[in-house]
C-alpha cells in the first residue's frame, strides 16, 4: 500500500461492503434499462461490416473522396464504440455477484483477486482520489470522494 493512501482505501472498501450489504443490492445484478446481448452484438456486427465495405469501397475507387472516407469511417467507428460501451454494462451482473450472493459481504470483498476489486469499486461508484494502485480509478490530488452512481448516488457519499 502507498504511503498516505490507506485512509481512501479504506473508505472505498467501507462503502463496497456498505452498498454490497444492503437488502436491495441484489437489485444491481439486473440492469432492466440495458438491451440485450445479442441486439447489441448484432449491432457491432453490422456496423464492423459496414466499415469494411466502406474502406472495400474505398479501396476501389480512384476519385474518391478521403476526408468523406475519414469522416463517415470515424462516425461509424463513434457510433461501434457507443455498442461497446454498452455491452460492457451487461458485465455488471458477472462483476458483482460473488459479492451480492455472499454471506458475509466483508469476507467475500477481502477473498476477491486484487485484480477484480477496482472492477467491483468502478462498478458501484466513482473514486476521486489518491487509493492503491489496485484500485487507483481517478487519481486527482487533494481530493478524496467516492460517489455512488446509479439509484444510489448522492445517498452514500463519503469525505
């Protein structure tokens, strides 16, 4: 542990178990707003074929135009992240439940690989702050905050 970081630390490991705790957070392993896997694959999909047709296109045609190519490519490719984005909110479930399901949430947050804790901290909430490296999210000097996010924002806010 860094020098002067064990007190952010262990405000952000309180608030996992606090929040983790909770009869409600069974309700975070559902994300009923969130589409469907397969929508959201079939849709990075598409658009990933769409950008090959377009460089395919591209490719072959001696007049045309790159900086349409450079912009339709970079709308597409803006619109496949935004996909991403969302398919990697469908990993909330996966991330949380060892915790959620768990008898004892302190013991479950203390036997998690230190590798998977920050996915656990930046799935329930933002860190502003110095914290060990293994769960170093967002780093701004002087300031020490956890926000939870979602429902739960603003209700568990720590100094």
């Amino acid at each position: 542990m860094a020098r002067g970081t064990e007190p952010i630390d262990l405000t952000v490991e309180e608030y996992v178990i606090r929040r983790l705790s909770r009869p409600d957070a069974v309700d975070l392993l559902v994300d009923e707003s969130a589409p469907r896997t397969e929508e959201l694959r079939a849709k990075a999909v598409a658009l990933r074929s769409r950008i090959r047709v377009l460089t395919d296109a591209f490719a072959d045609d001696d007049d045309a135009d790159a900086a349409g190519f450079k912009a339709a490519t970079r709308r597409i490719k803006a619109r496949l992240a935004d996909v991403e984005a969302q398919m990697a909110c469908l990993q909330r479930a996966r991330i949380l439940v060892d915790i959620v399901t768990a008898e004892d949430c302190a013991k479950a947050w203390e036997d998690l690989m230190l590798d998977r804790q920050p996915a656990v901290v930046e799935t329930l909430a933002t860190v502003a702050g110095r914290v060990r490296a293994g769960l170093d999210l967002l780093a701004c000097p002087g300031e020490h905050a956890v926000q939870g996010v979602g429902a739960e924002a603003g209700a568990d806010r720590l100094p």
